[in-house]
C-alpha cells in the first residue's frame, strides 16, 4: 500500500489460454479452445496510513472460442427430448466466435494497518480490499444480435480480497484468498445471424480463489527501493454454476434450444507458476509470470449430456509495471 497522501497506479496485460476436449458418454466430440486478452489498470491513492480509496478500469480488447478438429451436428433425440452429437451428421471444425470490450469499473476501499508502508516497518503484512464493479449490461458475450459480442458479464461485481505475508531473511512466504461475487443480469441474447431473445436473465459464474506462495529474494536495497525476487505460488478455486446463453459454448445446438438459459455447472480449477518482480527504485517497479491451470470436468449447459472432459486446462501470462507517487 502507499503512505499516507501517495498513490500507486498499476497497468497490467493478462493472456489466458484454454484447450481441453468436449465429451459425450465418455467418447470426444470435438476439442475447444478458448483465448483471452486482458488490460487492466488500477490506481490506489492513501487518504491516511493504512486506508485507500481504490480504482479500476477492466478491459478485454479479445475474447474469443473456437474449436480444434472436425466434430458433428447436434441432433434431437426423441428418447431423452433432448440433444445429442452420437450419430449426428459432420459439421466440420466449428464456428469461431470472438468479442471484446469494457468489462467494468470497479471502486473500492484497501485497508493495511500492518506493513513495510508503515512509519514503522512491520516484519509482516497484510491488507484487505473491498470493491464493487459498475455493470455493463450492454456489452456481454452472448450478445450478437448487433453482429458483434462484448466481454462483460453483465451484472454488479462485488469482491473481497485479503493477503498476509511475512519477511523471513531472504525469502518472504504469503497467501491471499479472494471471493468475488456476480448478480444476475437481463440482457437480450441473440447470435450473429440477427436472431435475438429479448430479456433473458444471465449470471456469470462467481469466484473463489486462494493463492499461496514464497519470494525468493535474489537482491535488496532498501535504502532506494530497489528489490529483484523470484515468486513461486500455487493456487487453487472453485467457480459456481452460471446462467448463460445456449450455443456460445458449444459448436452446435439444436433449434429448440437456442432461446433457452441453460446453465454451466460448478467446478474446481488448481495450478501454479513462476513470476519475476525487477523493482529498480521506489518509484516504478514490473512483474512478469506464467502458470498453468487444471480444471475438474463440468457440465458446458444443463439440458444436454455433454460435458468440458477431464484433461482441460489453461496456461496464463501476466505482465505488469507499477508506478509509486512517494
């Protein structure tokens, strides 16, 4: 955190990179890939020690799912009275569909009574933020009516996140847990051929995250602000189900269902990775990480068998550069 009546402002770019099958009955109907570009920028400013006003502008410049090899058509199956891919007829490699946009804003408050930002240094740390994004109703993922998609979710965003972490010589231990909820959203959902369902309700899934990890200090100079640090973290989270718009995630739907909600199911995500922080001064300072992600298998939407199947996982980037008023 900054010092009393000083601020931070941060500029970060996050890449994601997600591969993994679709399966029905146990049997691969086709591969999805989904990608990711975020840029994010936040600013902190301490109206005392200890206590900031937070601020946040969230934006996906490309978002975007395709899929990986040739797969089938979505049939109606009487028996069940609903989809199936068995048996259908060859539909190729699959639509691409793609997006970007203002996710949100978000304000919010940090508190930091303990910490290295205090007159007197603590030998460990620990802040608690609380924010809330303003929503973009207008700009989600399963709007295309217009011919175009955003990569909003919709509805008000509320988070909580706390860290701790303590100095132990030449290495510094941490952990930081973070939950952030999404209401829910009336949008109208159409797909790129003009076809649009007025007022359905959507909520994207919400978030529970924990990341534990330890610096590894390569080099200090406190006296400038100068600090170069290996970070080696883990993680792990759990997503709840979510509300969305049918055939978005799948690479065919039957006709029935394309006015319909359908719901994703919920799932458990873990991974790791590796990040370097280069501090040259007080007053700028950059990171830059990767990790890789796996995910339990889920549902993809709740009136058909076909499910995101076991070895789907997500490989992420993330570059940063921090600026420091002092």
């Amino acid at each position: 955190m900054p010092p009393a009546l000083r601020g931070d402002a941060e500029l970060s770019y996050s890449g994601a990179f997600f591969s993994g099958p679709i399966v029905e009955d146990g049997e691969r109907i086709i591969g999805t890939r989904r990608q990711r570009h975020d840029l994010d920028l936040s600013l902190a400013f301490a109206v005392t020690d200890g206590l900031a006003v937070t601020a946040g502008l969230d934006i996906t410049p490309s978002l975007g799912v395709s899929f990986t090899d040739d797969g089938t058509q979505m049939a109606y199956d009487p028996v069940t009275n609903s989809g199936t891919y068995t048996g259908g007829p060859e539909l190729g490699a699959g639509p691409n569909r793609s997006g970007g946009g203002l996710v949100g804003v978000w304000l919010g408050v940090a508190a930091g009574p303990y910490g290295r930002w205090m007159k007197t240094p603590e030998q460990f740390s620990w802040r608690v933020d609380v924010g809330v994004r303003v929503p973009n109703s207008g700009g989600t993922f399963f709007e295309a009516a217009d011919g175009s998609r955003g990569a909003a979710p919709g509805g008000t965003g509320f988070r909580i996140a706390g860290a701790f972490a303590v100095e132990r010589g030449s290495f510094e231990p941490y952990m930081r847990m973070a939950y952030q909820y999404e209401s829910r959203a009336v949008i109208d959902i159409g797909d790129e051929q003009g076809d649009a369902i007025i007022d359905a309700t959507v909520q994207a899934p919400s978030l529970f995250d924990l990341m534990g990890g330890v610096e590894f200090i390569l080099a200090e100079n406190r006296e400038i602000g100068q600090r170069i640090a290996l970070d080696v973290f883990v993680s792990t989270g759990y997503r709840t189900r979510g509300d969305g718009a049918s055939g978005v995630y799948l690479p065919d739907v039957i006709e029935q269902s394309r006015s319909l909600v359908v719901t994703t199911s919920e799932h458990l995500v873990g991974g790791g990775g590796l990040g370097l922080i280069v501090n040259p001064n007080e007053y700028i300072g950059f990171r830059l990480a990767g990790d890789i992600s796996a995910f339990t298998p889920y549902r993809i939407e709740h009136p058909f068998p076909v499910y995101q199947g076991a070895g789907s996982h997500q490989i992420g980037v993330n570059a940063s550069v921090r600026g420091h008023i002092r």
